[in-house]
C-alpha cells in the first residue's frame, strides 16, 4: 500500500504534466493550421505525418538512456529526475499530432460559420477572432481529451517503467511496484494483483468519465 501511494505521485504526475503540454501545444497547432490553411497547413501536416510515421515504443526505449545521459551531463536533473524529464518530452512530441488534428478539423468547420465569418466582416483581426471566437469553442474538446489521454499516459509510464525506461528504484511508481511482484506472485499473489487491479480500476474510471465528459458537452448527444 506504501508502494502504491508514494508512486502514484510520479505516475500522476507524468501523466497529467504530459497531457497538459500536449494538449497545449496541440491547441496552438492545430489552430493555425485549420485557420491560416495554405503552406501553414501544408508545413504542419507533414511535420505531424513525420512524427507519426515513427514507431514511438522503440524511439522511447532507444533513445531514453542516451538522452537521460545527456541531460545528467548537463547537470538539469540527475538520475529519476532525468529519466522524468525524458519520459514527459517523449510522450509530448508523440502526443501533440494527435489533438492538432482533432482541433485542426473543428477550426476548418468553425471558420465558415456565420459568427466567424461576421467577425471578418467587421474588421476584427486574426488574433482577436482566434482568441473571441475560436478558442473558447474548442474548450469542451480540451476537457474531453485530458480526460481521455490521461488514463492513456498513466498506462504508458507504468509500461515503460516496467520494461525499466523509466523511473527506477530507490523511487517508486505503478510501473516499478508491477516489476518487482513478477518475481514473488508465486509466493504472494497479491503483490502482483493488487497493483495491476488498482492500475486497471483507475485506467478504466478516467475512461469512463472521458465517455461521460464527452456526451455531457456534446450539444447533439441525445441527452433524453
């Protein structure tokens, strides 16, 4: 119980610090593609094409060490606190493309709404109808993907943490305490299950509040 506490810290911490910068750096991507259209467009949806054409698993589990050496020798952050540090940029670069283009779709749409298209009419520049008009509709899909990704990136940093990617002991996290119990579930049971229920319980309830989330701001969702 000791175990799982202390590293739900790290793993939550991971998990949200991640979704937070992807969905922000996707927010800001995905609205200047979907707005200013064109080789604006054309430029992001190639460098997205790119990072998702890598496959992210290996990338992560070749590249972590050099790069947690890379960043100690910088003397940034030593030890678990690099291997941090590596894991959330890994997750972030491969996280954003996926919400740029959600957002990318709903800003071609809202474009060519009247209230966009009022707003032109009246002068308003770029900037203004961006931040008046745009973004505050693309809030609900914000809070609906945190919400979705989070269960996402907490699996992730316990998976890696498992294959020993990750954070590693002294340190705790889910990942770690799932490593440990494989070599006593013979002898006690519980120390393997206990963490990979609790895991699966959690993974599971941000789902499902993700779907609820989701149907609660959605305005064409039959809420009869």
């Amino acid at each position: 119980m000791s175990l799982l506490l202390y590293g739900s810290r790290i793993s939550f911490t991971v998990a949200i610090i991640t979704s937070v910068f992807s969905i922000g750096i996707g927010m800001v991507i995905g609205i200047a593609s979907g707005y200013y259209g064109g080789k604006v467009d054309a430029v992001i949806g190639r460098i997205s094409d790119f990072i998702l054409s890598f496959p992210s698993t290996f990338m992560i589990v070749a590249l972590s060490i050099p790069l947690t050496q890379r960043i100690e020798a910088t003397n940034l952050a030593r030890d678990n606190g690099a291997r941090i540090i590596v894991l959330i940029v890994f997750f972030v670069i491969f996280g954003w493309p996926g919400f740029a283009r959600l957002v990318r779709s709903q800003v071609l749409s809202m474009r060519e709404r009247d209230f966009v298209m009022a707003a032109q009419s009246q002068g308003a520049s770029g900037y203004r109808i961006i931040m008046k008009e745009l973004l505050p509709n693309l809030w609900p899909t914000a809070i609906v993907f945190l919400s979705l990704s989070l269960p996402g990136f907490l699996a992730a940093e316990a998976v890696f943490s498992f294959l020993g990617v990750g954070v590693q002991a002294p340190a705790s996290t889910w990942g770690l305490v799932l490593s440990d119990s494989v070599g006593y579930w013979q002898q006690d049971p519980a120390y393997l299950l206990i963490p990979s229920i609790m895991l699966i319980i959690v993974v599971l309830s941000l789902n499902l509040f993700g779907d609820g989330l989701r149907d609660a701001l959605d305005p064409k969702s039959d809420r009869g």
